[in-house]
C-alpha cells in the first residue's frame, strides 16, 4: 500500500513523505524487535538484514522527499538544507546497496532482486537529482558553510496501527521431547531390522 502511494502521480510531496518517514519508523521498529531475538535460527540473520537494507532505503526515499519540500522554499538555506537531504538520500542508497549484498551472501544464497515499486524509479532520480542540486547550488554550500547540518526527518503520527491478536498455542505435534523419542523408536526399529537381516 506505502509503495504504490509513492509511485502514484495524485500523491503530493508532502504525503510521498509523511509514508517514507513512516516506512522508516516501521522497519526501524522492526529491527530493534527482530535483534532482540534468537538469531541462531537458519534465516534469523537474513531476515535482520532484509531489514536493514529496506530501512536504509526507506530512509533515502524519505531525505529524498523531505528535500524536494525544503527545496521549494525562497530562502537559501532552505535550497542548502535540500542538497544535504538530496545528498544524505545518494549516501542512504548506497548503503542500502551494500546491505542487499550482505543480505544476499548470508545463507541461503541468494541473486540480488531486481528494483521494484517507488524505489525502481528512486534508485534513478535520486542520484540525478543529487548531482543536478549540488551543482546548481554550489556558490550557497560554499559561502553557508555554517548551514550544511542535515536536518531532521519530520516526526509524524503512525497511520497504521497493528490489529490485536494472539498467537495461537503451539501444535502437540512440534513437541520437541515428543520428536525426539520417535526418534529413538525409529533408530531401535532400524537397528533391530538390520539384526533381523543378519541372522537370516
């Protein structure tokens, strides 16, 4: 649903950003709920940095956004405060880059996705835009070297709120004690099959 408000030609700036800045909040919840568990689990890791990869991208998209709003003001501080947002967003994808690659090589192996949604397009415009914005507003960066701090992402209300739910209990049949002596019976039925065939 976030990805096709921000592919979407209706949508305004402000609303492509408010859903970027919440995409960040969900995966940034996300990671600090998945880090916090058992990761010995043979697709704990991966998923962690599935993660971390669509949180880095949501960030860019969301400096992205968060720049062609500043940049719209008059002042000049609002057109350097944009490149460093266009400018934190190219850095954010890059990063993302390396953690898809990370994410790829932990086990099971995997071919980096193609891009898909909002971020096909973004993985294209950010870096155009990036380089377009600097140049233009070279001579400002250089004499407002005091103003090149990145601001903040604007802090919005989640609009989606999780449903309530409990998890069911967890099936007899996964019982692991229950697993292990079958397993046992299955050897005993083994071993005494194999003595069977060595008496005949």
């Amino acid at each position: 649903m976030i990805h096709a408000e921000l592919r979407s030609h209706k949508a305004t700036l402000s609303v492509k950003r408010r859903l970027a800045c919440e995409q960040v909040i969900y995966f940034s919840q996300a990671y600090q709920c998945l880090s916090g568990c058992d990761l010995n689990h043979k697709n704990g890791k991966k998923q962690l940095w599935f993660i971390k990869w669509k949180f880095l991208e949501a960030k860019a998209a969301a400096y992205y956004y968060h720049g062609l709003v500043l940049d719209k003001g008059n002042e000049p501080s609002c057109h350097v405060s944009a490149v460093c947002c266009f400018l934190a967003a190219e850095e954010l994808l890059a990063e993302g880059k390396k953690a898809c690659l990370s994410f790829c090589l932990v086990p099971p192996v995997t071919r980096a996705p193609p891009h898909w949604g909002a971020m096909k397009q973004l993985h294209q415009k950010i870096p155009e835009v990036a380089l377009k914005k600097s140049q233009m507003y070279g001579y400002l960066l250089e004499q407002e070297n005091a103003l090149q701090i990145l601001p903040d992402l604007p802090d919005f209300q989640l609009s989606l709120r999780p449903d309530d739910c409990e998890l069911p209990e967890i099936d007899p049949a996964w019982n692991r004690e229950k697993w292990e002596n079958q397993s046992q019976m299955l050897k005993m039925h083994l071993n005494d099959s194999e003595e069977e065939v060595d008496t005949e």
